[in-house]
C-alpha cells in the first residue's frame, strides 16, 4: 500500500511540474504584455507550495519504504 502511495506521489510531482510550467508561461506573458501580473504569480505561489508538500510526502514515503 506504501508503494502505491508512493508512485502517486510520484505522480502528483510530474503532473505538479508541468502545472508550474504553465503557470510560469502564464505569468511570463501577461507580463511581456504589460497586464496585471498579481493574480497569475499569487496561483503559481499556491502551486509552488503544493509541489513542496508532494515532495516532502514523496521523501517520506520513499524514507519509510528504504528507497
């Protein structure tokens, strides 16, 4: 069970970097565009926080399983 929750978390970390990425494109072009750039950093925050959680939850996994 450990296991599976690791290759989700696993998971979640990919799927997480590509969110970033997005965002970060998102960010980029609002502002080459000269467009309020609040909202789209405040979201890529909320991600970077996510994807630290999925980290720490992957390492912790992978501690417990010995990997």
């Amino acid at each position: 069970m450990l296991a599976e929750h690791l290759v989700r978390a696993e998971c979640d970390i990919v799927l997480g970097e590509s969110h970033l990425a997005r965002q970060r494109g998102v960010v980029a072009e609002r502002w080459r565009q000269g467009l309020d750039v609040g909202e789209a950093i405040e979201l890529l925050k909320r991600f970077e926080e996510l994807q630290a959680i999925h980290v720490a939850e992957r390492d912790r996994l992978r501690a417990i399983l010995g990997r």
